[in-house]
C-alpha cells in the first residue's frame, strides 16, 4: 500500500474519494501538530523558514518555533513596521502542500473527521464514494484586520435569511446558518491584525472558541472543536490610545512575542535593499554609495531616539525603503533633467527623502509645533553629524588648534565672505567645479581618504561640507533649488528662519 506521505501532488489529486483517501493509510492530523511535525523536519535539515527576515534570528524567531513546538496560539507584540504580519503569512511555508478536503464544504471538512451538518450527511449517505478534493496550503490562511465596524457575525457568523428561504428551513435549522471568517478557517491559520483595534464585545466572543472549542451564533448553540492556528498581531501603542487586549483573552493566547527593530545598521541596510522596489533601469542608471545608504538607516536611527518623535508609535522600516527609493528616484530625476548617463547620489539628493519622513513619522506636541518638515531635515542633519564622525576627524578636538587643524583652509574660505549653492539639478560637471572651487576641501579629502577616487571623492568632499555643517564650522540654509553653504558668523545677522534648538540656530536643519 502507498502511504499517503509518500505521494505526490500529481498522485494526490488522483484521489477523488473517501474511500481511495483511506486506502493510502491517511489519518487526520490538527493544524499545531502538522505545523509542529514540519518544523521539526526543518530544524533537522537546518532550512530556514522565514526566508528574508533579518535581525530576528537570535531573538523573535526561536521564541516563534518554541511556539510552534509547543502548539501555541500566539500573539506578536511590537511597534509598527516590525514583520509581525509577513512573519505571520510565512507560516504557511510550515503546512502541507495539500491537505483532502469533503468536496463542496464550507469548513474544509476532513472526510475522515467532518465537522459540519453538511459534512457528516455527505459521508453518511455516500460512504466510502464521497468525493474528494485538495486544498493548497496558500488557501489555508486568513487575515482580518481588526477595525471598529467587525461585527461577531463577520468573525463567527450568523442567521442567513436567504438560505432559510431559499432551503424552506426554519430559522431553528442548523443549515440556516452562515459561518463567519473563523468557522471557514478550520485546519488554516487565523490572523487577526491590530488586535487591541478589536471591540471588547467582540473579544469577548473569542473566549470559547481559542479555550473550549465551542461558540452561539444567535440563538444556536454550536459544539464545533474548530481546528486553527491563531495568529494575533499588536502594537503596544494600542494598549494605552485606542483600545487594549481584554485579560481574559490575554490569558487564553498561549505565547506573546516581543518583536523589535533591528539592532545594527548593517541588518537595517539589508531589509532596505531587499525590500525597496526599484526599476531596473534606476538600478543600472544611479549608483549609490555604501555611505548614503547607511545616512539613509541612520535618519531611522535617530527617529527612533528624537524628543520630536512620538517613541509609543514607532519609526516603521518603511520609512528606510520610502526613504531609499525618493533618494534614487531624486538622483534620477536630475540625470535625466540634465540629460546625462549614468549618475551617482550626493548629499544634495537627501532633499528628495524629506517626504518619505515627514509622512511616517509621528511627532510629539513640541515637534507638531516646528513642523514635520524642520524635523524631517534636523534628522538628517543628526544622522550626518553621525555618520561623519566615521569618516573624517572630529572637528571639536580643532578648534583650538588652527596650525593642525585640517578643516582651517575650507573655514577661512568661507569666513572671507564666500558662498557656495549646491543646486538640486546642478549638472555632473557644475556640481564637480562647485566643490573643486573650494580651496582646500579636495586636499582634505585626499589627506583622510588617500584611495579614494572619482566620484565617492566628490561625495565625500560634499559630506565635508555638510559634516561642518553641522559642527558648527558653517552655515548650511535650504534655499529655493538647493542648499546654500556660508560663514556661520555671517549667517547669524541674516537668519530667516530659527532652528529646532540653539545648537541648530545657524541652519535650517
């Protein structure tokens, strides 16, 4: 006899009844422990199930199979933007690939264990001829996000008027009754989004179902030992602003989960790169500089510890990819202005991530008083002051040293009266002739970075600029088109606008 393990989808879809079903040894199987089995053959065989998720893989992802293992239900707690919902969605890649279903169930009935009224008078009349279909592990999950108008019939069901018509049945009948998403997700995976968002009413009637495996739809009281994997996502935002977890349901979730941000840059970079959705020509046409895109992961950085951003709603990863794709999209706008071929990002292109900021982020009172966009440009600026550190010497320890000091020749420039408008669409050879017309800034450039050449020379001869900017060494103001870079002393008698604090005071940022 071939076992049912044994074969394959071809073999298992040639399968058509019940009794063909019970000729391959099949014997039913719940959901946790068929999660629980291939999880196991997965850990032996050293895969890694939750492909393209970084930074969890010593924290959120051990808890999630010890979960597993021990056939939880569980809840992943966590600030917006952390995976919990695709962590979620990959579970499927732990269910069988085809699982038999009764033929024409509403409740994916198991034919060996029917669930439903229909389900068991199929079997009964037809015996071993009742037919038989499978079901791929895709059409296994559901997902509802919880928002204030679900109602119990949406989750659990309700009378359908129609069908009692329609059958000539009482509203008494059983086989009046329309299950809701959770009755319909029996032997899948159920996922509820935002679960606090859920009305306690409604919470409520999720008691019996995850405990005793029962529930009363209107006047029915139904004894159905549903079969599913509860997955429940919150944000710890929720708990204190719009709703919380009713505790007896907290008690009935068996594992909660603490999700986090990612603890390096590195791993911050990556869920970036491997999420931003660029074209193919953007790809081939802007490169972008291995420092650019760490500025990009430390705007987030600095989000996360700014006194302007509200620290219960979080800074999402999505702010990094938004942020990614405006910044190539800025380069490749101003190559294609300029008509030019391949270009590079510069310093002057962050303009272009601005709106991907000022719109995912959540400012405090303070913060809402300067305006989103000051603030988007003041993590910036942090996140350059940041970043610069790792690549030139810390201008503080000069300031008292002007023989050594290697920013001397670039600051007095500027303090003789000089300008220099870094445009947005300035072309490849303006913008070069721009920063070389700055005595000093190339052999600063060339002194701390001797191998560098060609146009990370240039990136890096713009980061100067900015990086000062930033110490205090020069003034930088956003102007129409453009960043404006002059004498700080200079700019204090002309300031147009003030900054977030008294150390910002001489810039825009």
């Amino acid at each position: 006899m071939t076992e049912y393990k044994d074969l394959n989808a071809d073999q298992l879809h040639r399968i058509n009844t019940l009794g063909q079903l019970k000729a391959t040894g099949y014997s039913p199987r719940s959901i946790k422990k068929e999660l629980r089995d291939n999880l196991v053959e997965k850990l032996r065989k050293k895969e890694n199930v939750f492909e393209g998720i970084w930074g969890y893989e010593d924290t959120v992802i051990p808890d999630i199979q010890r979960a597993i293992l021990s056939m939880h239900n569980m809840n992943l707690l966590g600030l917006r933007g952390q995976a919990k919902t695709r962590i979620a969605r990959m579970m499927t890649h732990l269910l069988d690939e085809y699982i038999p279903v009764l033929k024409g169930s509403e409740l994916n009935d198991d034919p060996m264990q029917p669930l439903s009224r229909h389900g068991h008078d199929m079997v009964k009349e037809m015996g071993d001829d009742a037919p038989v279909s499978w079901l791929h592990r895709s059409d296994r999950y559901t997902e509802k996000l919880a928002t204030p108008d679900v109602s119990v019939a949406d989750l659990v069901g309700d009378v359908d008027p129609i069908k009692a018509a329609t059958l000539k049945l009482p509203y008494s009948d059983e086989r009046v009754l329309h299950y809701g998403l959770i009755p319909r997700s029996h032997r899948g995976i159920f996922v509820i989004n935002e679960l606090p968002d859920l009305q306690a009413r409604i919470q409520v009637a999720l008691f019996n179902i995850l405990q005793e495996g029962d529930m009363q739809i209107r006047g029915f009281k139904l004894r159905l030992p549903l079969d599913i994997q509860f997955v429940f996502t919150a944000n710890p935002e929720d708990y204190t602003n719009r709703g919380s977890i009713v505790t007896p349901l907290k008690d009935r979730i068996d594992s909660q989960i603490i999700t986090h941000y990612p603890m390096s840059l590195d791993i911050s970079r990556k869920i970036t790169e491997q999420e931003a959705n660029l074209q193919g020509e953007q790809k081939e046409a802007v490169f972008v500089f291995d420092e650019a895109r760490d500025l990009i992961e430390q705007v987030a950085i600095e989000a996360r510890d700014s006194e302007y951003v509200d620290p219960k709603s979080g800074v999402s990863a999505r702010l990094t990819i938004s942020a990614f794709e405006n910044l190539v999209a800025a380069a490749e706008r101003r190559r294609l202005v300029n008509d030019e071929g391949n270009t590079h990002v510069r310093l002057t292109d962050f303009h272009g991530v601005v709106p991907a900021i000022t719109g995912k982020v959540e400012l405090v009172y303070e913060g809402e008083q300067e305006g989103a966009g000051i603030v988007a440009h003041n993590l910036i600026g942090k996140a350059i002051r940041t970043r610069f550190a790792t690549l030139f010497p810390d201008p503080d320890e000069f300031r008292k040293q002007k023989d050594k000091n290697p920013y001397r020749e670039v600051v007095e420039w500027f303090g003789e009266g000089n300008v220099l408008d870094l445009m947005y669409d300035d072309s490849e050879e303006t913008y070069h002739e721009k920063l070389e017309s700055v005595p000093g800034l190339s052999n600063l450039v060339k002194e701390i970075h001797k191998k560098e050449e060609g146009n990370f020379r240039y990136f890096l001869m713009e980061f100067a600029l900015h990086g000062l900017s930033e110490y205090s060494q020069l003034s930088k103001k956003q102007i129409l088109k453009g960043t404006q870079f002059k004498d700080l002393l200079s700019s204090m008698f002309s300031m147009d606008a003030p900054g977030l604090d008294d150390e910002d005071e001489d810039d825009d940022y």
